[in-house]
C-alpha cells in the first residue's frame, strides 16, 4: 500500500528548471529562484535568486544553496 | 511486539485525499489543504491550502510541500 | 553490553493506550491524550485529545499526531 | 583510526543508574533526574525528575521520556 | 529518473578550496572563509573565517567547523 | 571523487585531547573544555568545561556531554 503513495519530493522534482518559492522557518523571509537541484531533504540549489522580506523585493542573491530543514514549504511561483 | 504496534504515519495515511490542518511548529499559523502526498518524514504535499494565522483566515496559496520537521501537528479538519 | 541496556522508547510503549501528556518544546502547551501510536522518531498519534496552556486547559482537539523533533517531554498522566 | 575513538554515548551509559542533570535548549529549564535508559538519539527515561527552572527548584514530575534532540547538555550531578 | 537529477551538494563540491558566505540560522549572523571540508549533512569546515554581524564585519575566527543543520545557505562570496 | 574530499568530522578528530570551544546555537553562550570524544552526529564529550556568556567566563561545569545538533561551531582554543 505505501509503495502506490505517490511522495511529496515527487512535487518538488516536477518543478525543477522552473521557478519557486522557498519559504524560511522563523524568519520573515522567502527566497525566489530557478530550481537547479533538490535531495531527499528537500536541500535546495537556486539560481537568480530574489529575496522577499515580508512580501517586499530584497536583494538579489544569485546561487544559493538553502538547507532543507530550515525550509519550511516550497511552492510553485504563482 | 514492535511489529504488532500501529505506526503514526498510518494515521495520516488514513487522511490522503482529504482535507487537513497543518500546524506549524513556533508560528501561530496553520495550513489547511487537501493531502495529496506524505512521507516516513511527514512531508506533506497540499493542494487547495489555505494559511490561518491565529485562527482567522489568511491568504490562498494553492499547491505546497511542507518540510517535516517543521510541523509541529496534523489533524484531520473537523 | 549496549544489547542489555533498556531503551527509552519502551517506557513510552508501555503507555499505549493510557493517557498521557505531551509537552511541546518552546511552547507553553501541553497535549493530554490516549496514546494510540508511537514510533521510534517518538511521533505520536493520541486521541481525545485536549490542550493545556500555561497548565490551564484549552480546546478539545480529537485526533492528533504529532512530530516526534517537537516534542519535549513524555509522561504518564499523573 | 575511528575505532579507537571513545564515543560520547559511553559516558552517558556509564551514568545509567545514577542522578544526572538534563539541561533543556533554549529553555531556562533543566531536569535532574536517575536515568533509567537511553538510546543513541540521546532520548532519555528518567525517574524520580525535579524541574529547576533558572537553577531554582520546581516542580517534582517523576517519570519523563525526554527527547534527545531538545537537550542541549547532559551532566552528572555534582 | 532520480539518478539523473543533479544534488545540491554538488554546487557546495564546487566550492571547495574557494571563499563562501555561510548564512546562520535565526541569528543575523554570516561566517565568510575558504571551504576546506564539507559533507552529506553539509557540515563544513572553514579556514581564514571572518564573521559578518548585519553585514558589517565581526572577529576573525580561524579555523571552525559548523554543524550543518544550523546553516540556512552557502554560497559563494560574490 | 567524493572519497576523496576531506570531512570536517577529520577536523574535530584532530582536536581530541585538546581545549575546544563549543559555540551554542542560540544562546550567547560557550562552552570551552578538553575534547574527550566526539561522534558523526557532533555529540561531544567534554572535560574541565567552562561556561562563557556573552565572551565572559561563568561557571565551572567539569563533565559535560553536548548534543551535535545544538552547536553551532567548534573551533580549537586561540
């Protein structure tokens, strides 16, 4: 039965090469970028990275790599 | 006896397909959604999500993957 | 030698099915509930379950299950 | 080369048995109690606990299963 | 499918033997300094450190090791 | 070509038997001891601790075991 459960991981793969939102645990922050790379911890590699404070356009950070247990959702760039 | 007890995730297994409530772990925010996808983890794929901030109605945000560590509970909405 | 030492889990084993209290970790709130899984992460799925704020009681909450990390403490109901 | 190395744990499981003193993460908060049992995670069964909040005695809790991930220091009591 | 998708810890094995920015978690802190180790759990290892405190330079560390949960990102000084 | 890269755990090893500081994640505080063991999670084991608050020198802690997760650095005595 758990082997026809289709992962959540599966979400994230399906983004790769576009454009998401990683929103950090705790702080008021998302980072924005092009989705290069994912691992089974949800450890994320972006490119053309934005940061939004409290919904407003921060710097621009360019590669990143961002922790996965520090993440608390990724969402598809609406 | 270990393999006689029932597991947690069986609990949210149970839940799939049905709408839920997310609680996030040191905010007072909550995300209710339809569950589309769990893990051994407890990262959950939602789709249909709305955010409750101390329990009033917040913003729509669709489809999101929440890490699992930063899930504090997952109820079945009531 | 590790073979023979007991394991914590154990004792929580040895509380499925009776009521027990949950402590949240960085939170001031317990859940009380009838332990009705547990799992070696120590996630915990309870039901009847009912919350206590700063030691007063709260809402009803029913069906719960719980992520082990944010969990603090595990006791038998006094 | 590893092989040789002591492991942390062996100086918990050399506490089995004897008083010790839980200091809890980012809480003011620590537990002493006898260690009954403890796993590789650093998840500890005490017995006979009494609560120190800001190194003042608190309130007696007796058995406790404390998740090792919330601990930040276990020592033997002085 | 997996097998083909690119890891984030590749972009940080690119890194090695080059200066990176680590951003720490909930702390308005960075560490900047030549990457001379790193793992799966993205534990690094830093010579030549130098802390940032709101951007504005801090200590010079040396050499540190910093634990890979507590990191938010790394990237590479721009 | 990663068994060929260098792990930070080498780094600690080296350290065994010397004077290490021990950075909380969190808290203005840190902890300085001689390194008696360490493990892959980080746990350390320290002797002749010292507690420091905000850089001053607080208590003396003698046998202290730290769980990995809740450093944020280690780094050997200036």
């Amino acid at each position: 039965m758990v082997a026809s459960i289709v992962l959540p991981i599966k979400k994230v793969y399906a983004l790769l090469d576009s454009k998401i939102i990683v929103e950090i645990k705790d702080e008021r922050r998302k980072l924005q970028g092009r989705l290069v790379a994912v691992d089974e911890y949800l450890n994320v590699h972006l490119e053309e990275t934005t940061e939004f404070i409290n919904d407003s356009r921060g710097r621009t950070l360019g590669t990143v790599v961002i922790r996965g247990n520090n993440i608390l959702t990724i969402a598809p760039t609406l």
